[in-house]
C-alpha cells in the first residue's frame, strides 16, 4: 500500500510494508524541485535515516534498474 500527499514545496510517497511479519518500517519519499529524499524510521536505534539523491542520480538509478553489470554514463538526447 502507498499514499501520495501534495505539500507546499514537494510531493510525498509513504510506502506501507503489507503481507506476512516480519514487517519494516514505512518509507517516506520526498521529491522537491532539487532533490529527491527517502527515510525510514529504524526502531533499533530509534532514529530516522535520510539519503538525498540529486535529480541526476535519481535518473541514473531509474535507469540502473533496467540494465545489466556494468559501468555507465547517461548522455543528454538532442532534441
């Protein structure tokens, strides 16, 4: 399960772990016009973790997703 929430300045994903325990933490996903920023709560240190991607490194992981091992740099399409 998910939910999508518009705020002032970013739109926020939070994703639900469903199914069968043991079950983690939700993961919250904050895009901005900058960056985007994913967190979840660790309960052993009851603390949040954050990691910032820029915009490039988030298009590199989205095509990262789709290709095999290797080393790659994404190039600009000429319109």
């Amino acid at each position: 399960m998910f939910t999508i929430e518009h705020d002032f300045d970013a739109t926020v994903v939070t994703i639900v772990d469903e199914g069968e325990a043991p079950l983690l933490e939700d993961v919250i996903i904050s895009a901005f016009a900058e960056c985007v920023t994913v967190e979840q709560h660790d309960p052993r240190t009851d603390r949040v973790h954050k990691i910032t991607f820029s915009l490039q490194q988030l298009r590199d992981l989205g095509a990262a997703l789709d290709l095999p091992e290797g080393a790659y740099r994404l190039t600009p399409v000429e319109e």
